[in-house]
C-alpha cells in the first residue's frame, strides 16, 4: 500500500468516526479498499481517542 491510499484510508475512517463521510467516498471505499486496512486504522484511531480521553481526565483530576 503506497502512502497516498494510507492517508486515504486514515481520512475515511476519521470521516466516519465524526459522521461526515461522504456517499460517495463511502462507496469508493467499499469497491476500493481492504475491510482488514479500514478496521486496523478504525482500532487505532479508537484506541487512541479513548487514551486521549483517559489521559484528559488525569490530567483533570490532578489539579483538581
């Protein structure tokens, strides 16, 4: 997979995390892309947001 369809794949799933993918990129993705590239970057990005959030709120609590 060359760089350019890996950035294509992080902007897709980051689209549908926040809900503003396109119908038509929906599609290309689906015709186009691997389901195993889609749901390791959806598990990465989630695992990142759900540390970002632990971490925010550590940060929260230690100087409350």
């Amino acid at each position: 997979m060359n760089r350019k369809r890996m950035v294509d794949v992080i902007q897709s799933v980051l689209a549908s995390a926040f809900g503003v993918q396109k119908s038509e990129n929906y599609h290309r993705d689906v015709q186009e892309g691997r389901p195993s590239q889609y749901i390791t970057a959806g598990i990465i990005a989630t695992v990142i947001f759900v540390l970002s959030l632990i971490g925010i709120v550590e940060l929260v609590l230690y100087f409350n």
